[in-house]
C-alpha cells in the first residue's frame, strides 16, 4: 500500500526547521548568564599579576605618624603657641619680644630655627646638596681576538635557503631550533639538528629586517620594510597578532623605526602600550639589560636610555656621530655601539661614560666602504663580543687582560656636570 508523500521546497523546510529551532530556544533568550563571582575574582587576580606583577609587592615608604595638635612636643605647636593667634594675643607679643631680649638671644634663636625647620613651608630654607656626577667603573679595554668559530676560528657549516640577503638571526633557548630573517621576506625555522627547513611564516609584504624569540613563550617576532611587527605562533605558523602603527621601516624589536619612534607593546591586547617620540632621527637598534627593567635605543643624533614598563627617560650617551647599527649589553654594565662606518664605541652604562673607542678595519682586498658593522652580540658569558661585518666576516672581540687601572686610566673629569636632554 503506498502512501502519498507531499513534497516540500527547500525554502519551506527550512524556514520549519528555523522556527522549531526558535521555539525551542525562545525561553533562553534576554536571560543573562549567572555572575560567577569566583571567577571573576580569578579574572581579575590573573590580570593584576600579568599588569603589575613585577611592581606590586614593592616595599612602601615609611609613613610618620602625624602628631595631634594638642601634643606638647610637637615643635610647630610650640611655634604657633609662641606666635599666637587670634585667640592669643598674649603669645603674638611673646613672638615680638624673641628678638629684643637680650639675656637669652642664642638659646631663643636656636629654638626659633628648630621650630622653623620642622615646618613644611620653611622646609625651602634648608640649603641642598650641589649636584654631582658618580665616577664611572673601570673596565679594560676591548681588542680582536679572531674571526669566525668561537673555539677553533674554522667554519663547520653553512645553511642554504635565503635567495636574499640574511638580516636577521636567533636561536631558541629552548628547542635545537634557529630562526633566520632576510629580504626576500621569508622567515625559516632551521632544525639544528637535522640541518634543514622544518617551517617556513609566511605573510610579510616586504623585506623582514630583525627576529626575536620570546624568553617563555613559544613565539616569534619579526619586523621589517612593510612598517609591521608580527607575533608568530613557532609551532603552527600562525600570525597571532600583526601590530601596526608605524609609518616606516621597523629595524628592530620593541620595536625601534625609521620613523624616529619608539613603540612598547602589549601582547596580550596586541596594541601599543607607548609611543616614545624623543629620537630626532631613525631607530635602527635597540638593546635590553640582561637584569634591569632598562634598554637602550640607538640613533645617529644620540643612544638614550629608557626605563620599562612606560618608556621613562633617563639619560643621554653622546658621542657616536654616525648610523648606528645594533647595540649590545652585557652583564658587567659594557654597552657598546657599532655603526656603519666602521666605529664601536663602548660605554659604562650607569654613567655613560665612553671609555673606549675603536674603528674596525676592512679585511683585505675589501674597499674602505665595507667597514660597517651590520649586527652583534655577547656570548653567554659576555666575555666575548660577536660581530657581523660588511666585509663578509665575522670577528670576535674579547677584554684585554693586560690593561690595568694604571695603563689605561680613565679620562674623566668630575667637574662637569652632564644635564639631561631629551
């Protein structure tokens, strides 16, 4: 026995099926979700710790407990007893008389100053110290110790991939992998184990001048001609955040640009945290202390110094009259500069104080122009400096362990008192 079966357009079904969906969720709908004040107080914790955890458990400054104004021993109500007021006339002429008695001038006067000192308005009077520059730190000079492999100056291999020239290196502190950047806007993740490409992050429009590793997490950023920073996901390859705002060439990571500016990222909002607009010309190189809350950013008109979270300025390094390149920091406080023309610069960073300076040479059968320096960085034990040059080698640096105190004096004169210039 067959059945008739009707027939239905789609557009028929389908609309049955949004209204039965509807019907079925109607009592859902306008109702908020319940307030779970646990995880909100999670919420908020967890972001207090990510904004303010390294700043929040400071020590707080002692605070004097103030004293009531009936208090005998409190030495500005002694002050306004002896001065009088409305009320007192009495004491107003006990004020005018300190100054005529004669039988007892030094003890009233000495009391008088006393009183005046403890008071916050008179607080002015009381003469300051003369500002002083603290006296740099000795620290040898730096000379050539030889070029290419750090234990045997041989070279054990080469990658090959880039169709361009390489910009930018790094090595992952925590997998056997190294990350290289170039102009022909490819960034490889290299398997130093096995030798070879394992990834390649695609999505830059230009040529990608610097690359970072994230200390703690497994990220990646780089920078380069298309004005954009990316975070990279290592594993997946996925761009998480493409952090856009500057108008040039980003040359380094924080990020520093051709545009004169200085940006500080948030990471987790992908946005910019602050824009330092103190530079007068291009930022090609940036350097983060190995233990303060600091870093430096180098530019031809001069190297400044900078306080993290908010870009706080500190001070000037003034001296190095060329494009600067890349900077370098180690654990003994050695900051150096190396620019295009050759000069490396090393200063004390506390002070900044240049105790050294030196012009590297072009090895031979170069031409004079290619005595720049592209790139550097201290070995682990910041013993060694690295450098890579435009004659196409690179040298190492290390201290002189033959300079002493004696030989190589500092040249400083503490007589001159270096204001702050922003």
């Amino acid at each position: 026995m067959s059945e008739d079966v009707q027939k239905h357009s789609v557009h028929t079904l389908v609309f049955r099926s949004l209204k039965r969906t509807h019907d079925m969720f109607l009592s859902d709908q306008g109702t908020m979700p319940v307030r779970d004040e646990r995880s909100e107080w999670f919420r908020r914790q967890c972001k207090l710790n990510d904004e303010y955890g390294l700043v929040k458990n400071l020590p707080k400054e002692p605070t004097r407990k103030p004293q009531p104004h009936n208090d005998p021993n409190n030495p500005y109500n002694q002050w306004q007893d002896a001065r009088g007021s409305a009320d007192n006339p009495a004491g107003s002429q006990a004020m005018d008389m300190i100054g005529y008695d004669k039988n007892r001038p030094d003890q009233l006067a000495a009391d008088s100053n006393k009183a005046l000192v403890a008071v916050g308005a008179q607080q002015a009077l009381v003469p300051k110290k003369a500002p002083t520059m603290p006296k740099p730190e000795w620290h040898p000079p730096w000379k050539l110790y030889r070029i290419w492999d750090l234990a045997t100056g041989t070279l054990k291999l080469s990658l090959t991939g880039h169709i361009s020239a390489v910009r930018g290196v790094c090595v992952s502190p925590r997998q056997p992998y190294l990350f290289s950047c170039g102009e022909d806007k490819k960034v490889m993740c290299w398997d130093l184990e096995q030798n070879k490409v394992i990834r390649s992050y695609h999505g830059h429009l230009s040529a990608v001048y610097s690359i970072d590793v994230h200390p703690t997490i497994d990220i990646i950023a780089t920078c380069g001609r298309d004005s954009t920073c990316r975070i990279w996901d290592m594993r997946t390859k996925a761009c998480v955040h493409t952090l856009a705002g500057h108008t040039n060439t980003v040359a380094e990571i924080i990020t520093g640009s051709h545009d004169c500016t200085i940006r500080l990222w948030d990471l987790a909002a992908g946005k910019s945290r602050a824009t330092l607009t103190n530079h007068k010309k291009s930022v090609r190189a940036l350097a983060i202390h190995p233990t303060q809350y600091t870093f430096a950013s180098g530019s031809p008109d001069n190297i400044k110094q900078w306080k993290f979270p908010d870009g706080n300025f500190l001070q000037n390094m003034s001296g190095h009259n060329a494009i600067i390149n890349s900077l370098a920091l180690n654990l003994d406080n050695v900051l150096v500069s190396a620019a295009d023309n050759g000069s490396m610069h090393f200063w004390d960073w506390k002070t900044g104080y240049n105790f050294q300076r030196m012009q590297v040479a072009a090895q031979p059968g170069s031409i004079d122009s290619e005595a720049g320096i592209f790139a550097m960085t201290f070995d682990h034990s910041s013993t060694r400096l690295i450098t890579a040059e435009a004659d196409k080698t690179i040298k190492i640096y290390k201290e002189d362990d033959t300079a002493t105190e004696e030989s190589h004096p500092l040249n400083w004169r503490p007589d001159i008192i270096r204001k702050k210039r922003y």
